[in-house]
C-alpha cells in the first residue's frame, strides 16, 4: 500500500491547557491556524544580588550568558509535507509593568560535564553589560519562529516551531513587561499535489561489503519479523551517487532510498573509519565547532522538501552556524560503530536475542539509575545528577529503580556490575564523562568516583541487555585516540588503560560507550553518548537530551522513534543550540523493538 500524506491538517487541533486551536481551510478564504495562549502571572523570587524569573508555561529559557535569563514559551506545529507556509505572525494583548527591586539575573557560562580535571572553582556567572546598561529592551524582539521537515509519529510533515517571550525585560528601568495573552497566526498554502512514497521498504542497511555476510541472519531477522529490510554497501553508494565527498554520497543514496524504497530507518554499520561521519562546524559558546555527528544522515529535506546539504553558504564547511541546517530527522537513524568481523557478529547476535527473548521477563522492568554531585562547588549546593536521575524515575515509573548514588556510598565498579549483570530494560548516568569511563562525585568531597572501560570485561548480563543514555561528554566519541589525552596530568590512568587492554595508544580506540555494545558477555543493547564535549542542565545540554528521551518512551515502539522524538523536542524548546542535538549520537539499531518481539 502507498502512503500517501494527505492535504488537510494533521495534528494540531489537540487543545493546549494554554489557548486554543482554531483553523480555516475555506478555499475563498486564507488558510490559517490560530492559536490563542494564556499565560499566569510571573512569579519573583530573589538570588542573592538578582532576580530570578519564573513562569509556570514556559518551556524553556532564554540562557545566552551574560544576557538577562529569562522564561520562554515555545511549541511546534504540524503541516502536511509539501505545505508551503506563507506567513507566521504574533499578536499580543496589553502590556503590564512589572517593577523590580533588583536586577534579572544573568545566565551563567555553561559548565562541562567531563574529564577528571575540574578547574572550575566558582560559577562563572559576568553581566553583559553592553544589554544591561542598554536602553533597549531585552530580548529585542518578543517572537520568532523556524521552519523545518521532519518525521512526526513516523508521518513525514513540515515544522513551524515558535519561541515566544512573554516578559521581556529594560535593564536600565529595571522592569520587566509582561503580557498574559497572545495569539499566534500563520498563514500557509496546503500542497498542490498528494505525496507518494513506497512502502517497499522499512529499513536499510548501510554497510562496506566485508560486513555484508555477516549481516544476513539479522536482515533475515528483520523480514521474518514483518520489518522488510534490503542492504546497500558503501562501495555501491560510491559507484553510483554524486556527492561532494563520501558522506554526502550516503546521503544522496538515502534520499533515494526513502523516496523510492519508502525506508523510515537507516541502519549504519562500520566505524568511522568504515563509514564515515560528519564533521560539523556548529559551534556553542567556547565549545568546539568540529563535531561527529550522524544527526547529517537523518536530515534529508529542508523546510521547503529541498536536499538539506548543511553547506547553504557552499564553503565545503558542514554545518556552521550561518548554515541555514534544518536538523529535524527526515529518517531514523543509528550506527553500529563495528570494526572488524568479531564485532559485526557479536553485535548481530546480540540484536537478534534481544529481540526475540526480551519480551515478557521481569528483568526488563528493572531500570539503573546512577549518579552523584556533578558540580561540587559552594555555588552548586546539591547532587545534581541525582537530582536529574530523580526527574527520569518519575519518568519512568512502570520501571523498578536500581538506585546507585555516590551519597548512598555504593557507586563503585562492583555495585554497577553488579546491577548490570541483574539485567534491566534501561540505564540512566548522570554526571561527568570521558572517553574511558565515567565518573562522579560525592557529596561533600572533591575526589571522583569512577567507573571505567576495563571494568565492562566483566559484565555477564548474557541477552539481558540495557539501553543505556550518557548524560556526560565524550563517552560517544568515535574518534577517540589515546594518545591524544596523554598530555593530562593523569597520563598514569591512561597508561594503565592501554597496558590492561592491550591496545596500541596511536590508534583509535573502541569509546567508552561503544564497549558496551561489543562486550560478548553482556554490557548493553543501545548507547546514546556524546560525540565531544557537553554541558549539564534540565534546561538545556545533556540533562535536557536524557529528558527528552525517555519521555518519548511512552509513545514509541523502537529505539529510532524515540531518539527522533528526543531530537524534535530538544530543537523546539532549546532553538540556539544545535551542538547538543548533533553531538547525541544513537549507538544501536534504531528499528530496534523496544522490550522484543511477543513470541
């Protein structure tokens, strides 16, 4: 059977507790959503020399640092694809004042959650005082929007996500402006055409042909389960798609393959030596621009249904942040990261039980929790990544916690196995990470608890595997070296890693998140890490990701639908940060039947 995307409006009738939807589709007048949002009063509170701002419908906040941090309202609406939007506007009612006795407070500078070296000794927190000792009001303007593509419950449709500021803020009169009610408009002009795409195909698999063989049984798998998969090699890719590099190759091939075959998961098997990743230039604050990232892959179309190339400004530079990249998933997509035959077939084996015993165990309703005090500081009173943990167990609250935390004096190398090797549907780590391992702080105390890479040897969970989510840095990071962390004063820890694993420090290694995942013995199912550096927060960064993600649990079947879900959610509410939805990469099979097939 076709799919076909239909013309009329999908999606966006559903009543907000915040307004209401209306829509006109009268063909002698304009097509047009509205929708009206009602908002509380903002509520005040005092933060030593500041003010703190808060506002009960805001979905996230305005965080550049040094600028005034302020609450934001953002949503996405949903269009048939090939809808053109024609206008998106916003119109808001009186204007109150609100005086205030100090000044807002500004955001602070994003802190890394990675590496044993923690410099920081307070929170880096310095007023911008070209806005605060500015006569215009801040933020400029109250309103703004984004266009994009993307899947929406497996339904290919255009975005239209809007950020809109109910309090806006003058530093000089120290006031802030608050409106209780707006209405949003946006203008479109349904497809002229119906848009057909196969279903030949669900899933297609990405591979050098060494790995072809070994991929068989698992394409048998696949089929024998109902989900229609094919294999395409990368020689193939080469021989016979344009592209400006072999990346983009792939991508033009996947463009192919879901205009014609239909496929809504890709499938990517090899290391990055293999097959190759994207290196993009985003760039967030002092965090670096050259970032790995799969999130390329998944992007096929811009707002407009075109190839979303990532070089709009063509500089062969992917990615920078004058690139207008649309970033919302056109496709499922995760990697096998496998590079040798040993780890193909480890892997392969592993999928094929997971989905074929998983279901129906009790294991699977355990879920690990593991976390400490993040940020250690006298300005960071709490644990911040047992808070997070606490966030997600609400989350998840069909799963039983294993709950291992540095202030209950049981995070160490044995309890973590210990739980692992128990078996459990899910793990959630909030804390600092590295390429090596992971590590933690007590309450109190400046000495970090660690868990490392040797330690997962040791795992003998058999088929009762995890997905595990890195809310870290650099546990993902593909093209991990050794010798290029030598440098650090703990270059003894590193040295012992390469003597216990026998490895050559001058090559690339297997990434902390990746052994997981290549441990014959057990360790885990799926991993989604960080390719490079992140910052901590349930705002935004890493904290917001892990949230994100196992709230799409709910309303997903497999393991692709809810990093995509993730993603969409993480580009609505948190617009100006594409670095932290590019570094997340899914390590596993994104058609990966969550909890297994019923027998």
């Amino acid at each position: 059977m076709k799919k076909i995307i239909p013309i009329v409006l999908v999606g966006i009738l559903v009543l907000s507790g915040f307004g209401v939807s209306a829509i006109s589709e009268d063909n002698n007048e304009e097509n047009v959503v509205l929708e009206s949002i009602v908002f509380s009063e903002p509520t005040i509170c005092e933060h030593d020399q500041y003010v703190k701002v808060h506002l009960d419908e805001a979905t996230s906040y305005l965080r550049e640092p040094g600028n005034p941090l302020l609450p934001v309202y953002t949503k996405l609406f949903t269009f048939p694809f090939g809808t053109t939007i024609k206008d998106v506007s916003c119109t808001f009612s009186s204007v109150y004042e609100l005086p205030l006795s100090k000044e807002v407070i500004p955001a602070s500078e994003p802190t890394p959650v990675s590496s044993f070296k923690m410099d920081i000794k307070e929170e880096v927190r310095i007023k911008n005082n070209g806005v605060y000792s500015n006569a215009d009001l801040y933020p400029e303007t109250r309103f703004n929007y984004h266009l994009g593509a993307g899947l929406d419950d497996n339904v290919h449709v255009v975005f239209v996500a809007i950020q809109y500021s109910p309090i806006v803020y003058s530093p000089q009169k120290n006031i802030l402006y608050y409106t209780p009610e707006a209405t949003i408009k946006i203008a479109y002009e349904p497809s002229q055409s119906m848009i057909h795409f196969s279903d030949e195909y669900d899933l297609v698999v990405i591979a050098p042909s060494e790995f072809t063989a070994l991929m068989q049984p698992l394409i048998q798998h696949k089929n024998t389960h109902g989900l229609t998969t094919t294999l395409m090699t990368t020689e193939e890719i080469y021989d016979e798609y344009y592209g400006r590099d072999e990346a983009e190759q792939i991508k033009y091939f996947i463009k192919d393959a879901l205009e014609t075959l239909g496929v809504e998961y890709v499938m990517l098997v090899g290391s990055i030596y293999k097959l190759p990743m994207r290196i993009s230039k985003v760039s967030l604050w002092h965090f670096e621009s050259d970032t790995l990232t799969d999130l390329y892959y998944a992007d096929i179309y811009d707002e407009y249904g075109e190839f979303s190339s990532w070089d709009t400004n063509n500089n062969d530079n992917f990615g920078e942040n004058e690139d207008d990249v649309d970033l919302y998933p056109d496709v499922h997509v995760g990697r096998l990261p496998c590079d040798s035959i040993e780890e193909v077939e480890v892997v392969v084996d592993k999928i094929i039980h997971y989905e074929t015993e998983t279901y129906g165990p009790d294991w699977f309703y355990n879920m690990i929790f593991i976390g400490g005090n993040t940020f250690p500081y006298f300005w960071s009173p709490g644990n911040e990544g047992e808070e997070n943990n606490e966030i997600i167990m609400e989350i998840m609250s069909d799963f039983d916690p294993t709950i291992i935390w540095t202030s209950l004096g049981n995070f160490n190398r044995r309890t973590i196995n210990n739980a692992i090797s128990e078996g459990a549907g899910f793990l959630d780590y909030s804390g600092h990470g590295f390429e090596h391992g992971m590590g933690t702080y007590p309450p109190h105390l400046r000495r970090l608890k660690c868990y490392l890479t040797p330690y997962i040897k040791d795992l003998d969970n058999g088929y009762k595997l995890p997905i595990m989510f890195f809310d870290a840095c650099l546990t993902a990071k593909l093209d991990f070296v050794l010798q290029d962390v030598l440098d650090y004063k703990e270059y003894r820890v590193f040295n012992f890693l390469a003597k216990i694993l026998n490895i050559d420090t001058s090559v690339a290694l297997p990434v902390f998140a990746y052994y997981f995942l290549k441990h014959a013995g057990g360790g885990a199912i799926a991993t989604i890490g960080a390719t490079r550096t992140a910052y901590g927060g349930v705002d935004s960064g890493a904290g917001k990701m892990s949230i994100e993600f196992f709230s799409a649990y709910e309303s997903s079947e497999m393991l692709g639908q809810m990093m995509t879900q993730a993603q969409n959610e993480y580009i609505t509410d948190v617009p100006n940060d594409a670095f932290t939805v590019e570094e997340f990469v899914l390590l596993g099979d994104p058609s990966l039947m969550i909890g297994g097939y019923p027998e």
